[in-house]
C-alpha cells in the first residue's frame, strides 16, 4: 500500500488508514497542515492543546486539528496500537473550495476543543467515510481533490453537529456566565504576534456582555464555584505555558500578547503561579508541566 506523503505548500490532501508505515506528520512542519483524525481503537491516551487542560482520549474520537495551535499527544509505554484514519491538507487546498472554507472557518470559530466524541452511528458514518476516502486515494480521478472537498464538507458538518448538541447540553448555565466563559475561551489560543488578547479584566467582560462588574462577578460565582478573576488567570497562565513550551516566541512578545504593557509584570504574574520566572519555566517545562 503506498505510503502517505505531503509536500510543503503543494496545496494538497492525503488520507491514510493509521496503521499505516510513515504516515506520520514528522517529516513536515505541521503547523502548516489541518489534520482531522478518527480514533476508533487502542489504548487510552491525552492530548494537550494550546492551553487547554489536558483532555483524556479513552474511547472513539474525533480529532480536529487547527495548523496554528501547538499540541502534543502523550501515549502510555505499554500500549495497544492506535485504530483509525487521518488526513491532512493546507490553507491552500481548503480555500480553493469557497464553499468548504465557509464551513471550516464555522468550524473553527466555535471551536473551543479540537476532540469530539462520536455515538455510535455517527462513528460509524465517519468511518465509513474514511474508508471511501482511503480507496478513492489510489484510484486515477481527474476530479479527486474535489471529491476529497466533499468528504471534508460532510466530516465538519458532523463534527459541528456534535458541538451543537454539547452546546444544547449545557445550556443550563446562566445567560451572563455562559457568555463569559464564551468570550474567554474565544481570545485562546492567541496567535502571535499578530493577536493580542482583548478582553483581559472582569471590567472587560462585563462591558462587552453589558452587565454591572458586580452582577458578573455574582453570576459567574454562582455558576462555576469560581470568581471571574481566577477564570481569567488561570486561562492566562496556561496560556503562558504553552507558549512558553510550544513557540519560539520571546518573553516579551508573549508578556505583549497576554496584555502586559511591561514584561516584569508578566514575569510577576508568572511567578505567583508558578513559583518561577517564565524563562525558567521555558528552560524546565518537561518537569514543571
């Protein structure tokens, strides 16, 4: 079966059945490419993304993959082999279709974390999907890259379906928190040095939702146990740290980015939550992490 392999800028798409040899993203900078993978077996695994939590990936999954968010997969030593498919393409190939880059700026405008968990008919749908991908692969086709358009379409179709119904699930959560939470999670993951973050106080918030401070400050305690400040923080310093881990951005650039006017307030901040100085982190961040 021929192997899997993806030219830098070449504006084209590559599926592959996981088990595959060399079919891996290492021989390319991955931050150039989308890569949307269906996980249907193997051990448990974690992925870190951007500054996301760790998010624990113990059964069926859908993966998607955004070029300008670092992550890392972290894979137990003693494993069953990962099941599934994946495929990957550039900007390129994605804005030649005005119409699949519609759906995939819907996508990942909304998206707050690449994983979505699958029932059990839509996995199916999905690799079945895949499959047909796989063997349309190596067929000769003068339309191909359009057929492999219309896969993609439907796979981000499901794939913000499956968001809708979390979204309807959670839709208990208070008007004002919800749009809080809403509006932080959307200034992550930042991307330098082009994005600086725009809302960085609870007074930010609270004049964008257009609510007294205090008002948000109560419902936003009332519905997740946490004050608005230290959602904030917290989503600041994991922030930090990816960027820190993950980029070759300097202090500076990211202290600018995170809405520090100064470095030493940033290294400051840093520090309080880290007992160490950003640059020190950097240096350690496998044993700090």
């Amino acid at each position: 079966m021929a192997t899997t392999v993806v030219k830098k800028n070449a504006g084209q798409f590559r599926v592959a059945d996981i088990s595959e040899a060399k079919c891996t993203l290492e021989s390319y900078n991955r931050r150039d490419f989308y890569k949307i993978s269906l996980v249907t077996g193997g051990s448990p695994c974690s992925l870190r993304y951007g500054s996301l939590p760790e998010i624990i990936v113990d059964r069926p999954v859908l993966v998607c993959i955004n070029p300008i968010v670092p992550y890392t997969w972290t894979v137990p030593e003693t494993i069953k082999p990962a099941e599934g498919y994946f495929c990957v393409f550039n900007d390129e190939f994605l804005r030649a279709s005005a119409q699949l880059s519609g759906v995939a700026d819907r996508l990942f405008s909304i998206q707050e974390s690449p994983v979505y968990f699958p029932d059990s008919l839509t996995e199916k749908f999905l690799t079945e999907l895949y499959v047909r991908m796989r063997a349309d692969a190596d067929r000769d086709y003068v339309n191909k890259d359009d057929l492999f358009r219309s896969y993609l379409s439907l796979i981000f179709h499901k794939a913000i379906q499956m968001r809708s119904v979390e979204t309807t699930a959670d839709s208990h959560t208070p008007r004002v928190a919800a749009e809080f939470i809403r509006l932080l999670n959307r200034q992550f993951p930042l991307d330098l040095p082009l994005q600086t973050i725009a809302l960085k106080k609870p007074a930010d918030y609270a004049n964008r939702i257009a609510v007294h401070i205090n008002h948000l400050n109560m419902e936003v305690q009332k519905a997740t146990g946490k004050s608005t400040t230290t959602h904030i923080n917290e989503r600041l310093f994991a922030e930090a740290k990816s960027l820190l881990s993950y980029t070759d951005y300097t202090v500076a650039e990211i202290a600018f980015g995170l809405g520090y006017e100064y470095q030493s307030y940033f290294n400051r901040f840093f520090r309080k939550h880290a007992s160490i100085t950003p640059s020190e982190y950097r240096k350690n961040f496998e044993k700090y992490k």
